[in-house]
C-alpha cells in the first residue's frame, strides 16, 4: 500500500532557527495517529505543511504518491476545498454569524436542505442549534459545530491541532468519540496534542 502521506528529510527554519531537520514521516490511507512533543517542536508546523499551509525549506512531501503543490496555489486550494478537512484549537467560527451560515460555509456554494444540516448537527448532539449565534455557543459546543462542518464537508484527510486543548474533560470526550467515528468511516485522522488521553487513544505516535 502506498502511503497517502510521505514526508522524507523535510527542513523547516524560522529565523534561521531548525525547528525540522530530515523529518520523515509516513500515514497509510484510513490511520488514526497523533503527533507530539514539546513546546515549539515543530508539532504545528508539519501540520500546516501537511495541510498546504506552509512551506519548508528542503526535502520532499508527497500526496497521494504525487509532489504536494506549493502553498496556496490553485492546485493547493482546490485540494484544501475536496479532500483537506482542519479541526482548529480555536474553531475558526465566525462568532457573530449563525450556526448555518458556519456551515454552509464549508460547502462551497453546494446547496443542502436544511433536515440534512440539522441531522448532521444532531449527530454532533446540537439539534436545534441550526440559528443560533455562534458566539452563544460555549467552547464545546463550537468545537462540535466545527466537527459537524468537517463532517459535511467529507474531507478524506482530517488534520487537527490541539483540538480539546481548551475543553473541559466532558467536551473532550465528546469531541474524541466524534473524531473516532470519523476514523472508523474510514478518514485518516492527524492529530496534533500533548493530552495523555489522546495520545493513549490514538493507533500511533509519532514523538517529536
């Protein structure tokens, strides 16, 4: 099988300060694996180049067995919109738009009925919240809206950075079950924590 993600001696420096040097990392297709490690360890820097986001400066990414676009190319942007899903530690909601608008943002211009939203939302256990503000929601609750966005968007590749990093221990459960459903639908999840219960929970780590 042919990983769907190869990192091979992948440099990355800020300010002439190595942060990666010769990173190599492989995911197969439908792996549920967790990055972690220190403090400016470079956790959230392969995540946004994994996730077309940044550049780096040598060595070789490789996506579905082909050269991964430069970031925010047009080739980069139309893999980000159809198979690159993010869940961020701070949602990245727009906090004073409905639930809806968040949503349907996701979609691209893709028209969907409103039973189809509110079942989505239903399974993340917010029925009803479809007009709500966000900005009413609380933090758990916004970081389950966020699920229910990846889950319309069907992004096959689902990268997230500390996700329950600001979640109170209910919330986190909640949010890793989801994240574990979304595995076992057969997406390949990346996850970026320094939680011990996530990183117990996950099939691999990858230890910076």
């Amino acid at each position: 099988m042919t990983p769907i993600i190869q990192l091979k001696d992948v440099n990355k420096s800020y300010n002439n300060i190595p942060v990666l040097e010769n990173f190599n990392l492989e995911i197969n297709e439908g792996e549920m694996i967790c990055i972690s490690g220190r403090s400016g360890s470079g956790k959230s820097t392969i995540l946004n180049i994994l996730g077309l986001l940044e550049t780096f400066d040598g060595g070789t990414y490789l996506l579905y067995g082909k050269k991964a676009p430069k970031p925010f190319s047009n080739e980069a942007t139309k893999i980000l919109k159809d198979s690159i899903g993010y869940l961020f530690q701070n949602f990245a909601l727009i906090d004073n738009k409905t639930v809806r608008y968040n949503l349907e943002l996701a979609l691209s211009r893709k028209q969907i009925k409103d039973s189809d939203l509110n079942a989505t939302l239903d399974n993340v256990g917010l029925i009803d919240y479809l007009n709500r503000k966000v900005y009413t929601c609380s933090g758990g609750e916004q970081q389950r809206i966020a699920i229910a966005r990846l889950l319309l968007k069907d992004s096959n590749l689902i990268l997230c950075d500390e996700p329950t990093g600001s979640l109170d221990d209910e919330n986190k459960h909640i949010v890793m079950n989801l994240l574990h459903e979304l595995h076992q639908s057969g997406k390949t999840v990346i996850i970026v924590t320094h939680d011990t219960e996530i990183i117990n929970a996950t099939e691999r780590v990858v230890y910076l």
